[in-house]
C-alpha cells in the first residue's frame, strides 16, 4: 500500500494565468501539487451518527447551524456545539479534540487538546468532510479461494459480513486494496466536487450581484489549508496570485469565491491528471511483475533485527516529499526496529505484519496499525493520534495523546494516554492495561511530541457505534446506533513489564517506565517478584546431588520454552539474545 514520490510537479495553469483568466493551453507552467490533507480524512472521522448528514441537505444544514452559532463569535466552544446539534456534551469534545488533533497547526484558542473554542471556520470544514465515505476496495474475483479464516459472505456484497479482522484484509489483498494514491486521489476528487459548497460556507456576503456578492479574505482562505496543502509545502495564499505576497500590515482585499473556486478546481485537475498518468505508465511498466514498494535493501533475511529503512537512506523530512510516511509493511516473522534516523515524516504505518515484534521507537504525530495478527508493536510517542483498525491477537504497546481502535479482535493494548481511548466498530475481546515498557529515549520523545506521562486514561475506553458511517460499504438498516464491545482491563496477575531490548543507543536519560503504574499492577509485581525469590531461594537450599540438579534444570527449561511458544513471546526472547 505504501507509494513512491512525485518525481515532478504536474504541470499546472501558473497563478497569474489563473487568476486572469488565461486558459492552460495558452499559459502553462510547472506548479505544486495541490494535494489533500490525508491526516483529517483518515484521523479526523467520527462514527458519530448526528455528525454525518445527508449529501443532499449536507450544506443547507451547515449553513443553518453556521447561522445559529455564528451570533456567539467566530469561535464555538463544546457546550454550544452541542446544544446546537443535540448530541451529548461529551460527543461535543470529542469532536473538538479530534478536530485539535488534525489541525494543520496548534490553534492556542482551541488548544491541544480541544478543550478551547475552535474557529467556526474550521468547524464547519471539519464537519463538512464527517460525510465523506470511504473508497470503495475493489471485490476479489476469486472469494471462496480467499474464504479460508471463517466460513462468511463476502464483506463485498453490500452487507455486514461475519469476516474476522485478518480475513477482511485476505479478502482484500495488496492487488485489490486501494493505494495510497488511490485513496488520495478518491480525497481530492471528494474535494473537487464539493468545493463550490464548502467556498460557499466560508465566503462573506456583500453588496453586489451575482458570483462578486460572495468572497473570501485572505485568512478565511488560509483556513482551507485543513483540506489542501501543497507538495513543495507553500502556503495556500502564497500560492495564489490574488493573495501573493500580501504586506502582513495592509491585508489583501477580498476576492470573489467564484475566483478561488476555478482556482482550486484548475489545480486539482491538474494533479488528478498527473496521478492518473503516473497510475498509468507504473502498471504498463515491466516492474508491475515484481513489487515495485520492496526493494532488495527492503527483503526479510535470516537476521532477527531488521529495519525496512536503512538508516541514512530515508527521504527528506520536509512537507515537499510527496510520501511524507514512514511504511513498515508486510512482515511476517521477523522483528523489525525503526528510530528517529529511520523515519521520514511525521507518521508511521505498520501494515499487514504478522507473527512478528515491531519497535517504533521515534517521535511522531500520527500512527496507523493496520490488518496485523499475533505481532506486538511498540509505538514509543506518538503525539496526535494512533489508529488501529482490522487487527487480530496483537500486542500494542502505546504512547500517545489519543487512540482509536476498530474492528478488532482478542487484542491487548498496554497504554499511556492522555485521553480516554476510543473504540468504535465491531470489536471482540478487548483487553487494556497500562503502559508497560521503556527505552532510553522515551522520556524526550514523549516531551518533544507533548504527551504528558503524569495523565493517563489508559481504563476509560470511549465507546462509539458498531458501524462506521464513513464506510462505503453499504449496512442493514437499523444498526448504526448499537454500541461496540467495549474493553476489560487486564488482570493484574497476568500483567508483565515489555523489555526492550538496546540495540544501538544503550544510554539514554529514561532508566525506568515514565507512567505511574496502578497500585494493584504494582501489587501485583512486587509479589511476583517475592515469588520469584522466594523459588530461587528454596532450589539453592535442596540438597541434592548433581544429576538432579541437571534434570531440574531441564525441566524448567523445557517448562520456559513451552510458556514462551505459548504466550507468544518467543520472538522477544530472539530480539535479546540479538543484543
């Protein structure tokens, strides 16, 4: 699923042409991508049923609700939202934490966490996309030959489907599954065509006729920097002609929506047309035979350690690299380490891995764990959100400010955040416990990305519906209000501290776990431990000679290895014998 780069912008009607009115045929000049921002479509939807309205009365219901809070000030706080919308006040901020955690930039009014006011403009924008509907993966040909987890009807026949996580995925293999680019070029033509309703909730009236009685301020047209952003990173009103190089002191006039409209839509034209080029010319090519994602530095090899990334071979980490994500995808029984050096962006995608451990020891903004099974991944600070979504007997291991889990099954998460965890989806056997680890970084990321270790709401699952109203497949009527399977905190005596074994940076301020671990989890440590001594105790004290001594060895051993194989745990035991 992971994509390459642009190699080169498209080419696009240059600003001034734009703006003049020159068509691109007559002026052409290579320009920026003008992309969609990924991270408010696949962080910022909420399985909130009064969030998600009709297509057909999506912008009249805005407007009103824009007329109803616009009277209290340009900024709407969570008890005015929902009293405006008749949702619960905790659904209210919820919204405007999620609504915090993809802005572009830190909105001080809203804060980090949301517990501000947001800009109406940007609420609105946020509000507007809840009815976007994911793309639609395309039915594998073959079904009964992939029907090989749960006897089931197909998650493609446009119904509820008793698919397992990690069948849905099988059913959807890398060939069926939407590509990055895919998927980014469904968010821009998603874009294309709701663009003059979304300038219409944002432009100004005034007095004129026509298009000229709607327009937009320079910084209103900068608030659409939560839905687009260039490759190269340029800002949106640097970008356009009519807004270039403004003097801070003399902001630019006002400038018709009609003309803002034929702008973007010029722009993202030309970037549907180079996507869909590129698409073209990379399945006509002779690599289509192989992976082209994988390289021979990417394979998996006999050794234990390994990083889909070697250091020092990752792209710039700058908003001009088209694939600003770091992808660990496709493993099966390894281990795989990536750090701060191995990362590019500022988020991680773990895909598709199974039976392996995978170490994200970095600080990021974003994570997405995705269609894995009996893997443990460590997920050292992620500072906006985690998803983890079609997962099936994983152990994740999370520092983060927020998480989101769906669709998942007999998973444990050992958890340090910040805010309660969502669960939404048809979830089954969900076990939470807190976070259970460290390394000799973790306090510094944990400070460079803001996750507090002195907060955590690890036993406060939020829980949402069973199904997702983004989701394009279509659903039997009547459900979309059933509450999902929430989680069970893990028993305190089942509970055990993650060593993380230090390959390359041993030292490091972080000596033990920065989160407080529960009295009863401490309890239950400590009386582990007295057990321990007390049996080490009690086999130096028995008298016996050295024969026994040897078949008592054994047995434990052989008693060891059976409880690793069990619990699942040999793959850690090889990553520190690889120490």
């Amino acid at each position: 699923m992971a994509d390459e780069p642009l190699d080169a912008s498209p080419s696009a009607p240059s600003a001034a042409a734009a703006a003049d009115g020159v068509s691109s045929s007559s002026s052409a000049a290579p320009a920026p991508a003008l992309r969609p921002r990924r991270e408010a479509f696949e962080y910022g939807l909420l399985p909130i049923p009064k969030l998600v309205f009709p297509e057909a009365t999506l912008t009249q219901t805005l407007a009103q609700l824009k007329e109803r809070l616009a009277p209290g000030g340009a900024r709407v706080g969570a008890a005015a939202l929902a009293e405006a919308l008749q949702i619960p006040a905790e659904q209210a901020a919820l919204a405007l934490g999620t609504l915090a955690a993809v802005l572009p930039t830190e909105d001080p009014a809203l804060g980090e966490d949301g517990a501000g006011e947001a800009d109406l403009r940007d609420l609105l924008l946020f509000l507007y996309i809840e009815s976007y509907k994911r793309l639609v993966p395309r039915g594998h040909k073959d079904s009964p030959a992939v029907a090989d987890v749960w006897p089931s009807t197909s998650a493609f026949d446009g119904c509820l489907s008793a698919l397992s996580p990690i069948q849905f995925i099988r059913c959807n293999s890398r060939r069926f599954m939407p590509s990055q680019v895919d998927e980014e070029a469904h968010q821009l033509s998603y874009l294309q065509k709701h663009m003059a309703n979304i300038l219409t909730l944002l432009a100004d009236s005034v007095d004129g006729e026509g298009d000229d009685s709607m327009v937009l301020t320079m910084e209103t047209f900068e608030h659409l920097g939560f839905l687009l952003h260039f490759s190269e990173g340029t800002p949106l009103s640097q970008a356009a002609s009519f807004f270039a190089n403004s003097d801070p002191d003399m902001p630019a006039a006002p400038v018709p929506a009609a003309l803002v409209h034929d702008w973007i839509l010029q722009h993202i034209a030309s970037t549907l047309e180079f996507m869909a080029e590129k698409s073209s010319a990379k399945e006509n090519s002779l690599q289509n035979a192989s992976d082209p994602d994988v390289t021979m530095s990417d394979a998996v090899t006999n050794t234990r350690i390994h990083s889909s990334s070697p250091t020092g071979t990752s792209a710039p980490n700058n908003p001009g690299y088209y694939r600003n994500t770091t992808f660990v995808e496709g493993f099966s029984k390894t281990s795989v380490v990536k750090q701060a050096s191995d990362t590019k962006g500022h988020s991680i995608k773990v895909l598709n891995c199974h039976d392996s451990v995978i170490y994200i020891l970095a600080p990021l903004k974003y994570a997405t764990v995705y269609g894995s099974s009996d893997t443990t991944i460590v997920l050292g600070a992620i500072g906006k959100v985690v998803k983890v979504e079609h997962c099936e007997r994983v152990q994740i291991i999370a520092a983060s400010k927020r998480i989101c889990i769906a669709n998942c099954r007999e998973c444990t998460f050992y958890l340090g955040v910040n805010h309660q965890p969502l669960i939404v989806g048809d979830n089954h056997k969900l076990q939470v416990a807190p976070f259970n680890t460290y390394y000799p970084q973790l306090g510094e990321h944990l400070a460079q990305v803001g996750v507090d270790p002195n907060v955590n709401k690890w036993d406060q699952p939020f829980v949402l519906g069973v199904v997702d109203p983004h989701d394009s497949l279509s659903h039997p009527a009547g459900v979309s209000d059933v509450q999902a399977e929430s989680a069970t905190c893990l028993d305190p005596d089942l509970f055990t501290n993650f060593l993380i074994p230090s390959w390359f940076e041993p030292q490091g301020p972080t000596k033990y776990n920065p989160f407080t671990l529960p009295e009863v989890y401490w309890a239950s440590q400590r009386k582990k431990h007295a057990s321990l001594e007390d049996i080490q105790k009690n086999i130096r004290e028995l008298e016996i000679d050295d024969n026994r001594k040897k078949e008592l060895a054994c047995a434990l051993h052989a008693q060891f290895k059976d409880w690793l194989y069990a619990s699942g745990n040999i793959r850690q035991l090889y990553c520190l014998q690889g120490e």
